[in-house]
C-alpha cells in the first residue's frame, strides 16, 4: 500500500487523498515522524480536511507529543508546519 500511495504522489502531486494515504500507511508502520510529514502536507493543501486532523490528533497520541494537541485541537497548522515541514 506504502509503494502504490508514494507513486500516486509522485504521479499527481496535487492528489490530497493520496498524501494522506501514505501518511496512513506510515502511521500503521509505527513510522509517525514520516506520517506528520505526510499529513501536514495534505493539511497545507486542503486544511478543511477533517478526518485528516483526527489522524494526526491519534498520530501525536502515539507519539507522546501531547504538546502538539492544542495546535491540532485550535487547527493551527503554522505550528504543525514549524515541527513538520
């Protein structure tokens, strides 16, 4: 799934959903750094995503980043973008 959502990125950069997935497929890898990355990006293209910030709420929580839910639970993505770029 990790290899078929990266090529969907690479051959429709503009593909939100796709960004997402491979955030998904890392986060289910235990990958979270990687899955941030990814879903911030999708965030930065369409931010009226909501399922999208509820993943990345589950992704933090996993983390031991609880210092970032507030950023998620206000839907700052400035913040998010400083530590995901």
């Amino acid at each position: 799934a990790l290899s078929a959502s990266r090529r969907a990125v690479e051959l429709k950069p503009q593909y939100v959903r796709a960004w997402v997935n491979v955030g998904t497929s890392y986060a289910n890898q235990t990958q979270y750094e990687q899955a941030m990355r990814y879903y911030v990006k999708a965030l930065r293209m369409n931010p009226d995503m909501k399922h999208v910030w509820s993943y990345l709420r589950t992704t933090v929580i996993a983390m031991r980043r609880e210092d970032l839910l507030g950023a998620i639970q206000d839907c700052n993505l400035d913040v998010l973008q400083r530590e995901y770029p």
